[in-house]
C-alpha cells in the first residue's frame, strides 16, 4: 500500500481532537486529509471485540462509503487485574454523561473487590488505514505503566490522572501534555504507520 503525495486520507472519527492531532500529524507528507463528520459519513458501531477489530471496521466503512483510503483509530486502558477491562470499553464506562471520574471509581472499587496487588496497567492504540474496497494495513502501540489512586493531575484526559507510565512518578494527568503525546500508545502507533512506508516522504 502506498498513498502519492496530494491523496485524500479520510479520518474516520468524529472527535474534533483527535482529527487535529492527525491532520497534524499527517501535514507533513503531502495527504489531503479530509474529516469523516465534514463529508457526512455514519459512525459505524463498535461491535468489534478487540482494538484492531474496532479500529479496523471504523476504517473499512469509512473508505467504502467515502471511496477515498481512510484511517481510523481505537484506544483505551487495559488493567491487567481487571483481564483487560475496561478495554474497548473504556469510552462506554464513562457514561452517557462522559464522565471519567466515575469510570476511575468504578476501576478502583474492582480492584478493591479483587483485593488486588497488582495495579499495572497499559493505554492501547490500534491504528488502521483502508483502501476502498481493499487492501487493509493495521499498526499498534502501547505504553505501560501502574494504576495509582486517587487520580492525580489536571492535564490529558479520560484515564490520564491514575496512569503512571513507567519510569516516571507522575500521572499521565500531571506530566506536560507535550511530552505526553510524544511519548503516548497513539504517538507509537503512528511512528510504526508513518515508518511503513505507506506515506511518501516528509516534504
Ligand atoms: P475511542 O478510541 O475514541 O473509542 O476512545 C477511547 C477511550 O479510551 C477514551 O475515551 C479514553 O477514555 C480512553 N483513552 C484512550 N487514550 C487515552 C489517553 O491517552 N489518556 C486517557 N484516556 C485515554
């Protein structure tokens, strides 16, 4: 798979933050990149049961109903006490209010419950480009650290006050959002997208 410089590279989400990030992102090798919600495209569900699945359906539907090449992506927090929860739940346990307080509460009343020991923990993101009707290309990346209670930090968003990435001794809700995003599960799935070759070269 192999986009020209000038293609249209249509980002399958909804959310205006994360079409920035890509846009951003993508700039400097030549793509046109078009959001989902400017050229009226449905959300397909989510009825994936792993990240890749998710990511990968949102991606196929969007180039096959717009034919253009589309990316999409899925993420989440994965505890390991927790067999992976809340996963590819991780959006849904905030609620219809999308409240992420109540998700963190929920994670450590389980792991209470568990009476757990073992609060490590890691984001996950699946990154997938389609072609329309064609080829599909998937890259991840991960970035592991512990859970730690109550959240800490004001920064990022969702789960970023309870994870720790390792090494450090901040949350993810109290380091820079700079060096966050460069060091984030998303940042590493786009490097292994943008390493691919798929893209032509940085201008
Ligand atoms: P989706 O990828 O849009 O389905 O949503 C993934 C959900 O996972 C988000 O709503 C957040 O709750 C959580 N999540 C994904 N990446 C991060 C992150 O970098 N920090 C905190 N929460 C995240």
């Amino acid at each position: 798979m192999r986009l020209p410089r000038g293609s249209v590279l249509v980002v399958a989400s909804h959310n205006p933050g994360k079409v920035r990030e890509i846009k951003a992102l993508l700039g400097p090798h030549g793509i046109e990149p078009v959001s989902a919600a400017s050229l009226n495209l449905p959300e397909p569900e989510e009825t994936g049961l792993t990240f890749l699945a998710n990511a990968e359906l949102k991606a196929r539907a969007a180039a096959d109903a717009s034919h253009h090449p589309a990316l999409a992506d899925d993420s989440g927090l994965w505890v390991n006490a927790l067999n992976g929860d809340p996963g590819i739940y991780s959006a849904r346990w905030a609620g219809p209010t999308k409240d992420f307080r109540i998700a963190m509460a929920r994670i450590e009343k389980e792991l209470r419950e568990k009476s757990a020991t073992d609060f490590s923990a890691k984001f996950v993101c699946a990154l997938s480009i389609a072609l329309p009707h064609g080829e599909i290309k998937s890259f991840e990346g991960e970035v592991h650290g512990k859970l730690t209670f109550p959240p800490r930090g004001v920064q990022g968003f969702g789960y970023d006050p309870i994870f720790i990435p390792d090494g450090w001794d901040q949350t993810f809700g109290e380091i820079d959002p700079q060096v966050k995003n460069d060091m984030s599960h998303r940042a590493i799935a786009f490097t292994r997208l943008l390493h691919s070759g798929i893209f032509a070269e940085s201008l």
